[in-house]
C-alpha cells in the first residue's frame, strides 16, 4: 500500500497507508489503514477526503451515507473512479472517521485499488475547473463537530457484502454463584487410658501368705520394742 505522510495543523506529523481512495461527485475520498481493531477485533480504517491539497474529516451526515455506499460498491466488485494520491499532503488535527470492516471487506478493499495512471491524462484536462464540497461553518452543527472524534468508531457490517459469520458473544453472568464448600467434620480422637501408668501410684498387692505373717510379725516386734523402751524410759 502506498504510504502517505500528513502534516497535521498542529504540527505533528503521521504517516498513513492507503487502503483506497476514489472520486465521487468529483470529491476525492481516502481510506486509510487504522492498523488498530475495533472492540470486536475487527480492523479499522479512517475515512477522509481532501480538499484543496488537505485531509479533513467528513462532518455532513449525507455525504457520510454516500460514501459507505461508495464502500460498499467496490467491496461487492462494482466499477468506481479510483484516484491517486500525492505522497505528502497536510491535515486537520481531527481528519477522519473511524469505521470498521469484516477482515474479508477489508481487504476487498486493498485488493480492488488500482492507482490510475496520470500520463494518459488528456490534454484538457488542465483546463477543467475541479469541483471542491465548500463546507460553510453555519452548517457544522455540534453534532457533526462530535461525529468525528476519533475515539469512537462505526461498525460498518453489511451480511451481505461479506461470508463472514457473525461474531456473537456468550453473555457474562453479573455475579457468579457462591460454591458451598463442605467442611470436613473432625471427629475428637478418644483419649486412650494407660493402664500401667494408672497402677503406678497403687501399692503391689501381697499374694503370698508367709510374707503377710513376716510383715506383720516386724510390725508388732517394733511396736513392742516401742513400748518397752518407753517404759524403761519412765523407771
């Protein structure tokens, strides 16, 4: 595609590729490349038409319909008036409209472009009088002024110029659904009981007979010897 480098009134410059560019009521119309897509990822292009060797913007709503019609013949085949344009041309700030296209109306469009040739030009040509939109500034309604902010952009979607299917979206739910999570029930363990430590504390149990008499035996000799000693004691 050709390129084409635009002095902007405020100073900046930019430089655009070509997707086409036509006549129409003797009116040149250039589309360039966005290189962008749209919400829908579909391509955008900038619709403009030049007057006077500049690119500005297209603010009357008529004009705007006939030019998507313009569009739309050269992406269904039909013959138009291509035009070429110069490498270097200056711009308004705000020069475009934005509007998107089907990837296969897209490039029908850069497929179709043929610059013409200006050396088979006839030689009265120069003497014809081009024929230039004049666009009076009681016209330009704040409407208009607003159609060509670049920030948002048309969609330009023809079924029938197009075997594109049609993108559809799945609706997004406004709140998901709460997800109940079981809590796992923990069972308190049983405390075990040890045996061996329980009986610690406890004193042995004497099963044998002669032990039982052998005690009791040196109990009642001390107790006596107790008793004995005491009563010495007194004497």
């Amino acid at each position: 595609m050709t390129k084409v480098k635009l002095n902007l009134v405020s100073g900046n410059i930019q430089e655009r590729e070509v997707v086409t560019a036509f006549k129409y009521n003797d009116v040149k119309y250039i589309i360039f490349d966005g290189e962008s897509t749209g919400s829908m990822g579909l391509p955008i292009i900038l619709v403009c038409k030049e007057v006077l060797g500049k690119v500005v913007g297209i603010t009357d709503a008529e004009e705007w319909k006939n030019t998507k019609e313009c569009l739309k013949k050269i992406i269904s085949g039909e013959k138009i008036e291509y035009a070429s344009v110069n490498s270097e041309l200056k711009a308004d700030d705000i020069y475009y409209r934005q509007l998107t296209l089907p990837v296969a109306s897209f490039d029908a469009l850069k497929n179709s472009y043929v610059i013409p040739d200006t050396s088979e030009v006839g030689s009265d040509a120069s003497n014809a009088t081009p024929v230039f939109e004049q666009i009076v500034p009681e016209d330009i309604t704040k409407t208009d002024i607003s159609s060509i902010n670049p920030v948002p952009a048309d969609t330009f979607n023809n079924p029938q110029l197009n075997n594109e299917p049609a993108v559809t979206s799945e609706p997004v739910p406004s709140s998901i659904p709460a997800v109940e999570q079981a809590v796992p029930v923990v069972e308190k363990p049983v405390e075990e009981y040890n045996l061996n430590e329980a009986s610690s504390n406890v004193a042995p149990a004497i099963n044998n007979y002669d032990e039982l008499k052998n005690e009791f035996l040196k109990s009642a000799e001390k107790l006596f010897d107790e008793i004995y000693n005491k009563i010495n004691h007194n004497d």
